[in-house]
C-alpha cells in the first residue's frame, strides 16, 4: 500500500506533468461515455451533436471572424487534447488542417484501437454547429492515419 506522505507533493507537478494528466483523463472520459452510450443503446452521434450545440456559445467571441480564426481555436483545442498538428494551409476563404493522435496519451491510444472509426471520427462532428453558427461550414475526412479537417466561409449566406 502506497502511503500519502510517500508520495510526491501535488504543488511539484510542472504544468507538462498536469498536461499529460489531464489529456489522460480526458482521453478517458471520452473512452468512458463512448462506452456507457453504447451499453445503453444512445447513438454516440446523437451525443455528438449535443455536445456540438451546447458548446456554440463558447465560441461567440470569434464571431465574424474567418475560417482560419476558428481552425486556430479549433487546433489550440485538439492540441490540448493531445493532437498532433500535421500540416495547415490558409487561404482568405479556407482552412485546413491534418491532424494526428487525438485524443492523445496512452488512453487515447487505446480508444482509438477500441472504438469504431466512423464513431471516432464522428467526434469531430461537434464542430459542425459551431461553424454553421459563425456562418462557416466545417468537413473532416480521414486521411490514412490522420483527419484532414476544412473549414471554410458559407457560400449559401
């Protein structure tokens, strides 16, 4: 049995340490309710677009901003979750990106091993309403063992 006193004192953590535990614990939490959905019958998508929705009013401070405003917010979010951030190309009307490992850590890992891709991937749906809202449209597609994510201005507005 591993006792308190023996352990190191919480206060020395260096942020990278806390990182790297959180992105754990994130990686685990998604593992987690992907999992309870799935025993209770809830379509993972269905939870996605809820997440998606009730997460739009976090965004309002770039409203009326660009597609590359929202990919910067967007990959500063994934990051810290983990994600590696391949490659990114810009235009006035167009943002895209390539990313990798997300989430990250060794549970990440693991869910991505355990969970179905198209569920996986359909993590990223919960930018949708994000984008639509801020009058941009927003696409992922897998890229061999990336996600090419795209973001660009709304056409129809």
């Amino acid at each position: 049995m591993v006792e308190v006193r023996d352990l190191k004192p919480i206060e020395e953590y260096s942020p990278e340490e806390l990182l790297d535990q959180l992105r754990r614990h994130y990686a685990h939490l998604l593992f987690t309710t992907l999992a309870f959905l799935r025993e209770r019958g809830v379509d993972p998508q269905e939870w996605m677009a809820h997440w998606g929705q009730a997460s739009v009013s976090s965004w309002a401070f770039i409203q009326g901003d660009g597609p590359d405003t929202m990919m910067y917010w967007l990959l500063l979010n994934l990051a810290a979750g983990g994600a590696r951030v391949r490659q990114v190309s810009i235009t006035p009307r167009r943002a895209e990106a390539l990313v990798s490992d997300w989430p990250g850590g060794d549970p990440g890992r693991a869910l991505r091993k355990a969970i179905p891709p198209s569920e996986l991937d359909g993590l990223y749906d919960r930018f949708r309403p994000v984008a639509a809202t801020l009058g941009l449209t927003f696409e992922h597609r897998p890229q061999g063992d990336a996600v090419r994510l795209v973001i660009a201005e709304d056409r129809r507005r």
